[in-house]
C-alpha cells in the first residue's frame, strides 16, 4: 500500500476531501492531507478520522510556525514530498493548475508540487466551473504541464476532451482524472465537476504504487 500525499486546493469539490481520505485509508493507504487555505473553507480538520497519534492536515501555519525555524527544524514541503509515493491533487482547481504550469510556489502545497519527483506518479482531478474548465487557459495550463513532464513526442492538435489518454500516452507518471459533467454547484451544467471519488482512489490503486 502506498504513502497517499492528498493535495486539496480551493475547489467547492474540497467538501469531498475527507469521503476521499477515508476512502484511501479504508483502502490500506497510509495518508496525509496539505490544504491550501481556501481548500480549509469546505471542509474541517475534525472531518477526518484517523489516527490520533498522527498528524493528518497540514496547512501553510505548519510550513510558518510563529516562534519562527531553527536549524535542524522540519523544512514541512520538502519532508512531505520525500514521504509520499503518490501525490494526489483532488480538487485541483483552476488558480492551482495555473500556478503549477508556471512552477509558482506561494503556498506549502505549491512547494510540494514544485519540489516533487516527476519520477513518482502524481494524480492530477481537476474542479473548476465549466466555462473555466473550456478556456483557452486551461488547455494552455495543461499542455504546458505535458510539455514540461511528458516525453516530448505528442502532437499540439489534442483537444480537452482528449486530455486524459494524451497524458496515459505521454505523460505515463501524471495522471489526469478529467472533471465530470453535471449540474454544478454554481447551479451552472456542463463539464467541470471533479471525478467521483472512486475514480480517484481506482488510480491511486493502479499508479499509486509507482
Ligand atoms: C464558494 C466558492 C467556490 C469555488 N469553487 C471553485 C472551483 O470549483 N474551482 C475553482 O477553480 N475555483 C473555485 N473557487 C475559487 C478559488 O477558491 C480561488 O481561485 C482561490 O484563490 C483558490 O486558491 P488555491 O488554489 O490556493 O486553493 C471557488 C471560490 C468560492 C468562494
């Protein structure tokens, strides 16, 4: 079973993220959380049962403890990036996704992913609003992401629809679950609903172990 690293970014689908940890553990996953601050608006530490001798959650206060670092202190992305085999980014939304095709890193989650081994597998469910999910940007984000982590020999003329087979094909270690449509919670239908649960955990299941 493997060390399941669960990134949640500031999706509303963040109100999945403790059904989806106890889905990894129920798994025989060993897993930890790190949450952007928005992805905290949707769903609380007190969600996640696991074991209490353990710290589950960590958020941008554990990377900035207020007595300040020491020498010899945790560096909080870096220890988080060597125990993980797989890094699961569910929900990725869409200012996340932007940040990891330009390598920004402003916040303890997004010094996780610029710091990771591309060697590992990392699991990319993406959230977003339909109309954010059908921009321009997005198919940009992504093809910068495929570019960067891919093998160098896929075409330019794929579309979003085709996204998740061009990333198995050229990108065999990022795996990308694509959104789902339905009726969103904006209220809006179309595409952009994170993957069913699982759906997440059948990857972590197959990619998980390296
Ligand atoms: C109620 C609410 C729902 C949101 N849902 C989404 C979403 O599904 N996808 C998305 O890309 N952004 C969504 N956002 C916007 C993000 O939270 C915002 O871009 C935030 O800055 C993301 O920061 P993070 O990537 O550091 O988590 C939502 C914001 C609010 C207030």
């Amino acid at each position: 079973m493997a060390r399941v690293l669960l990134g949640a970014t500031g999706s509303v689908a963040a109100i999945k993220v403790p059904e989806l940890y106890a889905t990894l553990r129920d798994a025989g996953h060993s897993v930890r959380i790190v949450a952007t601050e928005p992805a905290l608006y949707f769903f609380g530490p007190n969600e996640l049962i696991g074991d209490a001798a353990e710290q589950v959650l960590y958020r941008d206060a554990d990377e900035w403890p207020s007595e300040g670092w020491s020498r010899g202190d945790l560096v909080v992305h870096i220890a988080l990036r060597e125990w993980a085999d797989v890094f699961v980014l569910a929900p990725l939304d869409a200012n996340t996704l932007a940040k990891m095709a330009m390598g920004l890193c402003d916040n303890c989650l997004t010094c996780v992913l610029r710091a990771w081994d591309f060697a590992r597998p990392i699991v990319l469910a993406p959230a977003m609003n339909t109309r954010m999910w059908e921009s321009p940007i997005t198919r940009r984000h992504l093809g910068q992401i495929l570019a960067d982590h891919g093998d160098g020999r896929q075409s330019q003329g794929w579309s979003l629809d085709e996204a998740s087979e061009v990333f198995a094909k050229h990108a065999s270690k990022v795996v990308l679950i694509a959104p789902q449509a339905k009726r969103l919670a904006c209220g809006d239908f179309g595409v952009g609903a994170m993957a069913a649960v699982p759906l997440i955990a059948e990857a972590v299941r197959r990619w998980g172990a390296g």
